[in-house]
C-alpha cells in the first residue's frame, strides 16, 4: 500500500512539473508573438472605422493566430495547475478554463461569425481578469503576478487593431512572458502560501 501510494505521488508530481515546464512555454511563446503583433500592427498606416481597414492579415495569420494558440493554452494549463483547493483556487480552475475556451473560440470565431466572436472574446477578458484575481488571492504564484494579469486583461477592453491601441496588447503579452519566467524559476506552489493572517494565528497557537 506504501509503495502504491509513493508510486501515485511521484507520477503525480512528475505530471505535474511536466504542466508547468508546458505551461511555460507556451506562456513564453503567446506572450513574444502577441506583443510581436501588436509592434509590427502598430507600424502598418492606420485604418479607418468605415475603412479601408490595416492590411494585417499576414500578420494576423503568422502571429495572432498562434499566439491565440499558445495563450490558450497557458490558460488550460494554469487549469490543470488548480486541481484542488480553497474558494481562491477554485476562482483560478473554472477562470482560466472559461478563459482558454473562449478566448481560441472568439479569436477563430470571427473568421465565421462576427458577433459570436465579439461575445467570446469579451467573455475571456472576464475569464482573464477573474483568474487574476484568483490568483492573487490564491498565492500560488506571487501576488502581483495575479494583479498584472488582471490589469493588462482589462487593458483589452480598449483594444483596436486600426489605431494607436493596438499597443494594448503589449502589456498583456509581456504578463504572459512574466508568468512564463516565474513558472520557469519554480515560483509556482501547488497549495498556494498561507495568508499573513492564517499565518499569525499559527503563531499565536504555537505560543500557547
């Protein structure tokens, strides 16, 4: 029983090292192209809202595209990485799941239904903001990494591909390569840390 025990804890703490190593990476990757994106978009001349719009479809095809891919997939991954825990957690899990649907599904939707795609996409910025959030209440990461990843989200409310704010992207894309390195440099705790209240109580039980 030990040893099938030990057994289930290693797999499963390999499972896990091999997430955040994926997590990471994609993380990484998502956040270079969005920001290369947003940079290269920003330099074409500007379009107009009744058009002609920015000729960026090479590079929507060769940057956005896979950047959507990669983001998306960071998302579904901080979501294998909240398996289980408190209300904070949970916040984390059914967010960055919401958020990685979403965001694939309204980024493709547009190609085949506009307003679909409209929809999807501000629910992920939702989705993105909450898990956040959830993060920063979480611990399992350091808190401002939550906080970044909640402001940059917000930041895409006032995206536009046909002007200055474009640029939006860049803050949200560097949040991605943020969350890629604290991964990378073994910041992430499974359980999350406790909070400095819990952890004066514990003090005060120990002194008693």
């Amino acid at each position: 029983m030990e040893r099938n025990s030990t057994s289930k804890k290693s797999d499963h703490g390999d499972s896990m090292k091999l997430a955040i190593r994926f997590t990471a990476a994609f993380a990484a990757l998502g956040g270079t192209l969005l920001a290369a994106f947003s940079l290269s978009t920003a330099a074409l001349p500007e379009g107009l809202p009744e058009g002609p719009y920015r000729d960026a479809g090479a590079l929507y095809a060769l940057l956005f595209l896979p950047a959507m891919i990669c983001i998306s997939g960071s998302a579904l991954g901080l979501y294998y990485l909240h398996p289980k825990g408190g209300r904070a957690i949970k916040v984390v899990r059914i967010a960055a799941l919401i958020a990685g649907a979403s965001f694939f599904f309204g980024t493709t939707g547009f190609i085949i239904a506009w307003y679909v795609g409209v929809v999807l996409v501000y629910v992920s910025i939702l989705a993105f903001v909450l898990t956040g959030v959830g993060l920063l209440t979480a611990r399992t990461l350091p808190s401002w990494a939550g906080a970044l990843l909640a402001v940059t989200s917000l930041l895409l409310l006032g995206f536009n591909t046909e002007d200055s704010r474009v640029l939006f992207l860049v803050p949200f894309g560097l949040n991605w390569i943020a969350l890629a390195g604290l991964l990378a440099a073994g910041k992430f705790r499974s359980g999350g840390l406790p909070s400095p209240q819990a952890t004066t109580i514990q003090v005060q039980k120990d002194q008693l």
